[in-house]
C-alpha cells in the first residue's frame, strides 16, 4: 500500500506503508534529510522518524522555522534532563518546555547545591551524552503504568502532571538510559545537538504557584554549529550594551519611580525633547497625508467600553473602575478607537467626507502583571500614534496604499534596513471564529494583498492570525543584531462600526456602514523610542538627538565665549550646552564622545580671538571626526546642514 505525500511546492510524492517524514527527505536530497530537525504532518508537528498512516501534506522543519528551532531546544531539553540526573542522582524533573531563545528545564534538586560553578561540568556532560547519538523512542504507557514509573521515584511533579492526562493519552520518551514523561515531539537523534549553554538558573514556584515548592529552573540554549553558539554569545553581550533601559538612564531619556508605580514610565526632559520631535516629526506626515488631529480624554464611561467590547476584553483583568459620587463608572482607556468612533458620531456623515482620518497620540492604559513589565517594552500606560481611518469598502485598498506608504517611509527613515510583511488572514477552515461576511472577508483580503502588491511589498501569508473582527498587515523590523520587533500595525475592522451604528448617508441616498481601519506606524511611542534605542545603540538621527552639541572651553577662562557659541546655536534651533567643568578638553571631550554628543565645539584662545570654533563629530574614530576650525558663523551652519540631511530618507 502506498500514500500520497504532497509537498509545500504542490509536487506528491507516493510512499510506501511504514515511510517516514525522514525517508522522503532523503529521497529529496542527503542534505535536506541532514538539516531537517522536525517534520509537520497535515499541520501537526511530529519526528521525522514516526510513519505516515495515511495520505498527508508534508513539510520538512529546519533551524530556520520556529517549530524546527522549538523541537530542537526541547530536545535539548530532556539532555540536559539526562545531564543533571546523571550528575546529580535522586533530583526530581518536572518540565523542562522551548522558549523564544532556548528552553529550560524545572528541576527540586532536594538540597543538593547547582550554581555556576557546576555549569561547565553539566555542559560537558550534555556534550558527551548528545554526541553519543541518542535517538529519541516514543512509546505509549498506561496510566497505571505511567504512575507506577514516577512513584517508584517519589517524583510527587510529575504524578500531579499524569493526574491530569487522559489514560491512552501518555506517552514516555527514551533516549539512552533516559526516560521521559513528554507529548513530544523530538529530534531524530541527539548527534545534531553540536553546542549547548547553560545561561542561568532562577527560582521558580511549581506551576507558578507561591504556595508550592520553589524549583531551581535551569535556563540553557543549544546550536547545531559552535559558530552559532558563539555568535549568539556576542549578540548577547552587544544587546547588554544597547538595552534601551540602560541607554535610557545614560543618555537621561526616562526614568520609573517605584512611588508613581511600576510599568509607568516617566520622560525626563531629554527623552522628552526626543518625543516632542517624533511626535512633530509623524504630526507633520500625517498632516500632508490629510489626516485630522482629535484629542479625547483618558477615560471613558463604561458603557462605552461595553458597547465596543474592550469591557469584556479588558474589564476583568484592568484597572479597576473609577467610581464617582454620582453612581458613574470611568475606566482608564485601554484602546482610543472607541472614542474616535463618538466623535465620527459627532454629526451626520455623508458618502462625500470620506474617508475621514482621525489622528491622535492618545494614551492608554492596561494591566499588566508587574512580573511581565520590561522597561518602555512592556509597560502599563503608553501612548499609540494612533489614528482610525473611516472609508467606504470601496476606498479600503487606496487607504491602505497610502497607510503602506507611510509606514514604509518610517522604517525606512530610521534605518530599518530589513522587513517582512505579514498579512494575517483568518482560517479559512474556522469561518465562525470570526464576523461579517465572506463576501467582506475576501474583498478585504484582496484589498491588502493588492495594496501589498502594488506597493512591492515582500509578504508572508499567516492564515488565521487575524482578529475576529478584520485581516490586518503587519510590519517586523529587523535591528542591527538581527533581532525582530513588530511596529507598525495596520487593520481592517468591520466590527466597531456596526456596534457603534456608525452611518453615512451613500450616493443612492441610503444609509450605510463605514469601514474602519486602525493604523499605528510607531505602534506605541514607548515601544518605538525603545526599538529605535537598541537598535542604534544609542547613536540616534542627529534630528532626533536630545543633545545635539556640547561647547568646550579648553579652560575656565573661554567660558564666557562658550556661553556666546552655546547662544549662537540656541538661536538656529541647534539644542546645544556648555561643559563649563574645570577639566582638561581631552576629558571634555572624551566624555562628550561617551554621552554620544553629536557635535563638540572646542574653543580656546586661537577660537576667540578669530571668533569661531574647531568643530568634531562624534563617532568617527581617533583623528577622523576633526572637521577643522572654523568661523562661528560656518560651523553653526555646518552643524545645522548635517541635521537637515539626517531628516531626508
Ligand atoms: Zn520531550
Ligand atoms: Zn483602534
């Protein structure tokens, strides 16, 4: 008997009973049947090594596909498992699950001591176990069976674990003389496992639960190649350095207070100045772009939030309501969208004021867990670019165009040199997920993959991933260290409008309900200024730098003239300060040059006296930024032209 095997390229391969995902690799190419770690079967991730039982469509997962990366560390996983055990007898596994960079493993060591002390003896002991080229057995127990194994090891985690497994449902992993309690699935074999890690080990209550024993959770990543182990290594130390929480409290951009409250960021006037121009900078795109500006205010009537359904979405975990004297419930605005909808209410619309684009940099806010907040990433209050474009269905794919354009510009602007697209349609095979019609599904679809196409946009398909109210574009940017941050969102909705009873009065004189699209190029100014801080580095567009040039007197005696330098670039808009400290320049300046002060203007004796200034850029290496010395006039002009050139794409 034989199955038919169809490959994402649409090519069916016929097997025979008792083929693998492993064979038909091999049957493609010895190299392919080496890089595939994993294998989906009719959307299902499984080994390489189980059998087809039926026709199916078959994809190979390498490093390169999330779930070949996932497979790959959880395997990792059970070796370190192996490890620790093997090293520390009598330790108790619980789980051990892949994460976005590695996996971990939870472990009660009972008393016995690991610190990073026992790190390289473990990784030594993964290496040699890995090498020895365990392969992975799947094999179903009993529940009775499953019990019986852990209660012989008093291993109370995982008993609780197969408590709650169905019996015909558990199945256990070997891998040499390891045995594993696991849904699975895993790699082939452990020999492509060629370096492993040990990053650190925290504590970690027993399924998240205070009241229950603290494990010792053993945070580990593992490579196919030493090379990428390494380079791994690296960008960890360069992404230490360009974390945007340190770079914000060195460059003095914002800081937290515990007693304002955490998740709550507080913009100091630098990082402030940085905002105001960013928010200056999209104002000024949004206006040549015909969007209007709204304010609304930072909270809302709950009956409001009940009518667009962010109550039932946000109500139960949120803040809790503001009550007033009067029997009035406020909420803190967790979304803008809803009170954009009131002012499109504000008065009648016909057909012709479409499409009608309300822009604000509005501020919500949403509960999150204090554990799960991250410097500007993750934060409790933060404020969207936000705007909400009203259209007929017939304008949805022109505005979405001109939204691409805009967000295109952006990225670009910044230097982003590397982006996907993704358009994240609904399931095609789950229609009652999601509301409106087919017929408003598929022509919006068409309306973003058309848009996408004529805009040259390179996009990725995700089917399903769109939110049960409309399809959406979205936009990850690569940095510098190749890391992926989501920005700009873009998203068709067809839902508040209705809930709201949004109207405008068409051609044929009868009512009809607007589209509305959500769109944010920044995503959050918080989110945008934390990106753009890591993937810089710190050395921001000089139009954006908070401090774009520091005077420096060679001694006490110029800071009078310094005083004068600073005033002459104060007054052509240049944000400049004077280091009046009664230091040596070449201390000046090398701290100018730490503080990546773009510009340095030296003024000494020589300087006064011809009243100029010798002018440095910063960053460009011992001996390269000197742009010579020149006259007050030409330096403050030269400093101003560069500004000027870092504002054009
Ligand atoms: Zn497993
Ligand atoms: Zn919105």
């Amino acid at each position: 008997m034989n199955y038919n095997i169809t490959l994402p390229d649409g090519s069916v391969r016929s097997v025979a009973a008792g083929s693998t995902p492993l064979d038909v690799a091999t049957s493609i190419s010895r190299g392919l049947a080496e890089r595939a770690l994993a294998a989906r079967v009719d959307g299902t991730v499984v080994e390489l090594t189980r059998p087809f039982s039926a026709d199916a469509r078959l994809e190979l997962l390498t490093w390169d596909d999330t779930d070949g990366k996932s497979t790959f560390w959880h395997s990792s996983a059970h070796v370190l498992a192996e490890a620790i055990e093997a090293e520390y007898p009598g330790v108790k596994l619980t789980i051990g699950p892949p994460i976005e960079n590695g996996f971990y493993y939870d472990i009660d060591f009972g008393g016995q001591v690991f610190s990073q002390a026992d790190f390289a003896r473990i990784e030594k002991k993964f290496l040699e176990l890995a090498r020895s080229g365990e392969t992975f057995e799947r094999r179903s127990v009993t529940k009775a069976e499953a019990i019986a194994f852990y209660a012989a090891r008093n291993n109370e985690y995982k008993l609780e674990l197969i408590e709650g497994l169905a019996d015909g449902d558990i199945t256990f992993y070997h891998s040499g003389n390891f045995v594993d309690l696991c849904r699975g699935p895993h790699l082939a074999n452990s020999k492509v496992i060629k370096a492993v890690k040990i990053m650190n080990t925290a504590g970690a209550y027993w399924r998240g639960d205070e009241k229950r024993p603290m494990l010792t959770r053993v945070y580990a990543v593992s490579f196919p190649k030493q090379s990428d182990l390494d380079e791994h290594l690296k960008n960890l130390e360069e992404a230490k350095k360009r974390d945007h929480r340190r770079l914000g409290q060195e460059l003095e951009l914002f800081t937290f207070s515990e007693a304002v409250g955490k998740g709550l960021p507080l913009w100091l006037p630098k990082g402030t100045q940085m905002r105001e121009d960013l928010e200056r900078f999209l104002r000024e795109l949004q206006r040549k772009a015909g969007y209007l500006p709204v304010i609304t205010p930072h909270i809302g009537h709950r009956k409001l939030y009940e009518t667009s359904g962010h109550w039932d979405k946000y109500g139960k975990d949120s803040f809790q309501p503001i009550n007033t004297p009067e029997d009035e419930q406020f909420m803190l605005k967790p979304m803008n969208c809803p009170h954009h909808c009131e002012i499109y209410k504000s008065k009648p619309r016909s057909y012709r004021e479409l499409p009608l684009r309300l822009a604000e940099f509005g501020t919500v806010y949403r509960y999150e867990q204090s554990g799960e907040l991250h410097g500007l990433t993750r934060v409790r209050g933060f404020t969207v670019d936000d705007s909400h474009i009203f259209c007929r269905p017939d304008q949805v794919q022109s505005e979405f165009e001109s939204v691409v354009d805009l967000v295109l510009y952006i990225i670009r602007m910044f230097g982003f040199k590397d982006f996907t697209a993704q358009e994240s349609r609904r399931d095609p095979e789950n229609k009652q997920k999601y509301i409106g019609s087919d017929e408003m599904w598929e022509q919006a679809e068409a309306a973003i993959a058309q848009a996408a196409k004529t805009k040259g946009l390179k996009t990725v398909v995700e089917l399903g991933e769109a939110a049960f109210y409309g399809p959406k574009l979205d936009f990850i940017v690569r940095d510098a260290l190749g890391r992926r941050w989501q920005l700009g969102t873009v998203q068709v909705d067809y839902n508040l409008p209705k809930r709201f009873n949004l109207e405008y009065i068409g051609s044929d004189n009868q009512p009809h309900t607007p589209v509305m699209i959500h769109r944010a190029p920044f995503g959050s100014m918080e989110r945008f200024i934390a990106v753009l801080l890591e993937h810089t580095g710190g050395e921001l567009p000089l139009w954006l730098a908070p401090l774009q040039a520091r005077v420096l007197p060679i001694s006490d005696r110029f800071n009078d003239y310094g005083r004068e330098v600073v005033a002459a670039l104060d007054a052509a808009g240049v944000r400049a300060e004077l280091d009046e400290r009664s230091e040596k320049v070449n201390r000046k300046i090398r701290d100018a040059e730490l503080a990546k002060v773009p510009f340095m203007l030296v003024v000494g004796e020589k300087e006064q006296a011809m009243r100029g200034a010798a002018l440095r850029r910063h960053g460009q290496g011992e001996g390269h930024g000197d742009l010579g010395t020149l006259s007050l006039d030409e330096a403050v002009a030269t400093v101003r032209q560069r500004i000027a050139e870092s504002l054009e794409v």
